[in-house]
C-alpha cells in the first residue's frame, strides 16, 4: 500500500509541479528550485539557474519561483524594484496561466490515464439481465427497503445496463434519488437515504448494501486455511454445509456463519461426482477461498476513437462527483469526518496487493482530484493565486505584497490544519 502511494504521488507531484516550471520557463520567469518530497534534502542537481531536487518526504512537492509569494514566505527580495525575470513583473494573464499550469496537467493526466485504460482493458461487467435471482441485503440494505429476491431495474426511473451502476457515487450523492425493483411481479421504488454515504462509511463491510444472489463454484484456494486442509479444489461446488443446503453463495455464508468456530460436513460436487469433506469453519464464519461466480460477465471494448469521449467523461466524473459531496458536507447531510481521507486513507484505497490497472486507475482518480483540491479558492493553494489574480485582471489593481503574504499565512495554517485532521481522521478509523 505504501508502496503504491508512493509512486502515485511522485508521478502526480512531479507532472503537477513540471506544468508551473514550463509555464514560468516559457514565459521568462526564473525558477530556482524544482522539488518532488518536502526537506530534508536526498538528492539534487543544479542545472542552469534551478536546482532540482527530491525531498525525504513524499508528499508533496513545490517550485520556487522568483518573485513570487508562495509557501516558501520568502519576501526578502519584495522590498526591491521587480527585476524582469520575476513573477511579479510579468503581466497578470502570464501570471494567472503559470499559477494554471500543474492544474491543467493533472486534468490533462487523467484523461491520458482513462483513455488508455478504456482503450486497454475494455470495460468489464455484469448486466442488469444477468442477475436472474435478484439481490439479497446486509443490515443497511434492509434499513433501506430491500428484501431478498428484489430484481433492481430502474436507477433514478432511467433503466440501466451495468449493476455496478448502482453503486456510481453520481448516483448515490444524487439528490432525490431511488432504485425501482420488481418484487413479486409488482414495481416497488426505493429511495436513497441523503445520509448513503455516511452510513456505508460508519461500517465498512456494508459498502455494498446489496450483494447479488448468484450460483458460484469454488476458485483459488488459500494455503494453511480450512479449505485447503477440507480438500477443497477449484471447480467444486459446495452444495451443502452440515444439513444446509448452499445453491447461493449467500447461503452459504450464513450457515458458515451459524458453525463458525465448529467442524461440520461439506456436500461437494466435483467432476459430476458427490463427494463429503470434513472442514473446520474458522472463527469468522469462513473457510479460505476465493468464489468464481456462475454469472456471464460481458466487456464493453472501445476503439481508440471511442475510448476518447469514455475516458475523458469518466475522468470529469471524478470531479463532478467531488462537487456533490462537498456540496453535502455544506449542506450537512454528510460528515466531513466520514468523508475526508488522508495519506492512510488514500494507501487503503490502493490496496496491499498489486495490479497495473488497478494502480493506474488510481492514480488517474487521485490525478482529477488533486486538480479539482489546488482549483480551490484557498490561499496558499493553486486556486487561491488563481482568485487574487482574476481580481487583479477585473479590477485592474494588484492587492498588496503584505496582502498576499498574510493571505499565504492563513492558507498555510488552513492546509496544515486540513491535513492534520485528515490524518488523526485515518488513525481514528484505523482504531475505531
């Protein structure tokens, strides 16, 4: 997880702050320090009139330009007379495009990143038509209005092709919300409560309110758990646990869960063959294996000329769904403490396991958001320098340098507390 945290933030910090030194570069400005991690130093290279380096912390990264009031609070030059390579000495418009640069990258890297990922990998999924047996829910499924056996075929009166779709944070965040499901040859409308998200993120084995009713046969087993010592082989279907019968995998994993902890007998189909297998059930409730549904899952393929729209509306999404939870953390129907992550919170997202389109898919997320984080109208962010520069091009005057530099000031202790928050958030999820 650390691992892959790491390299996606060292791309990411790295193509964002390259778009502000091209951009100061190519508009004359000087840049004296280019930096992927924070101090201590680990390496650098001085090249010309910047120094490149990477810092011991890989969290972030900066670019020092002269003339410019960044993070750095660097004024020891501001009393003097612009010199012509300074960022304040060039006109607002190349101000404003220099201070766009690493954000306009980012958003460039996450449509590149889904373009190719559509292009690569297709889109894998299970259609709606293939969920013969409807659906069964957890706690919070059932909290909602579902019942075992509901057939989910309408999102928001609109049908749908994808089941995954039901689970899109577009719809979730989506106000007014409700899923149509036949239940018993009748149309029953079930609404999304405001507070979804919340919920699912007070439990996280309810982040899927309803898993799907499917038949499914034993895959890989894990060495050392009870499965493998039962004798369990991939291609079983396990029919029975004890005296209960087991055609679902949910049914299934409710009669582990009454013999948790216990032996029992497993009634097992193999090459046409019955056969029984004594397995002790662990303390979970589980046997140590991993499930192949017997459900037909469909990709959807895109040209190169179709994974262009599909990349560049999945990589927007992104940021649209952004603007959706923050717009209900404002309204107070989420909590900024279930909804805001930070650096542990993000590796989790990662995962301890490691696939390249799983970590470039990732990676192209954190891409869009980063952008949509530095366009915030916040002092000492990107979208701060951005609003007192679009000030300046409207009103036609520049606010001061002790302006801007108290203005950093409060950023700098916004963000710190921000990231404070967003870490003693993830230690407090960790233990709690």
């Amino acid at each position: 997880m650390v691992g892959q945290l790491i390299l996606g933030l060292t791309i990411l910090v790295g193509l964002h702050e390259l778009g502000h030194m091209l951009t100061a570069k190519w508009f004359g400005m000087r840049v004296e320090k280019y930096a992927i991690g924070f101090p201590p130093k680990v390496i650098s290279k001085q090249i010309g009139e910047t120094e490149y380096m990477i810092g011991a912390v890989p969290l972030g990264g900066f670019v020092k330009i002269s003339g410019m009031i960044d993070e750095s609070l660097d004024t020891s030059t501001m009393g003097e007379e612009p010199k012509p390579y300074e960022f304040r000495a060039k006109p607002a418009w190349q101000r404003l495009i220099v201070m766009m640069g690493g954000i306009i990258v980012n958003v460039i890297t996450g449509i590149i990143i889904f373009i190719i990922l559509a292009h690569q990998y297709g889109e894998p999924y299970l259609p709606v038509n293939e969920v013969k047996y409807g659906v069964v829910p957890n706690e919070l499924g059932k909290e909602m209005g579902f019942r075992t056996g509901d057939k989910i075929t309408e999102i928001n009166g609109k049908p749908f092709d994808n089941f995954d779709d039901i689970y899109e944070p577009d719809v979730l965040l989506s106000k007014d919300a409700y899923y149509t499901v036949e239940r018993n040859g009748q149309e029953v409308n079930i609404p999304i409560p405001v507070d979804l998200m919340d919920k699912m993120a007070d439990n996280k084995d309810q982040l899927r309110f309803v898993e799907i009713i499917m038949p499914f046969e034993v895959g890989k087993v894990v060495s050392g758990k009870p499965a493998a010592k039962a004798g369990l082989k991939p291609g079983d279907k396990i029919l029975k646990v004890g005296n209960t019968e087991t055609p679902y995998f949910h049914n299934m994993q409710l009669a582990l869960l009454a013999h948790r902890g216990q032996k029992t007998n497993l009634t097992v189909e193999r090459e046409g063959k019955l056969i029984n297998l004594p397995a002790e059930v662990d303390e979970d409730g589980r046997l140590g294996f991993e499930r192949v549904p017997l459900l037909k899952y469909s990709v959807k393929d895109y040209s190169l000329a179709e994974a262009i729209p599909a990349g560049t509306s999945k990589a927007f999404s992104i940021i649209t769904t952004n603007i959706k939870g923050f717009g209900k953390i404002f309204r107070g129907e989420a909590s900024a403490s279930k909804s805001v992550s930070g650096p542990i919170g993000i590796a989790q997202v990662f995962g301890n396991t490691f696939s390249w389109h799983n970590f470039w898919f990732i990676t192209g997320m954190l891409s869009m958001v980063l952008a949509f984080m530095n366009f915030l109208p916040i002092p000492a962010l990107d979208g701060g320098h951005v609003m007192f520069l679009t000030y300046e091009m409207v009103s036609g005057q520049k606010p001061s340098d002790k302006f801007l530099e108290n203005a950093q000031k409060v950023g700098m202790v916004l963000l710190l507390g921000l990231m404070g928050f967003a870490i003693f958030n993830d230690v407090f999820k960790l233990i709690f």
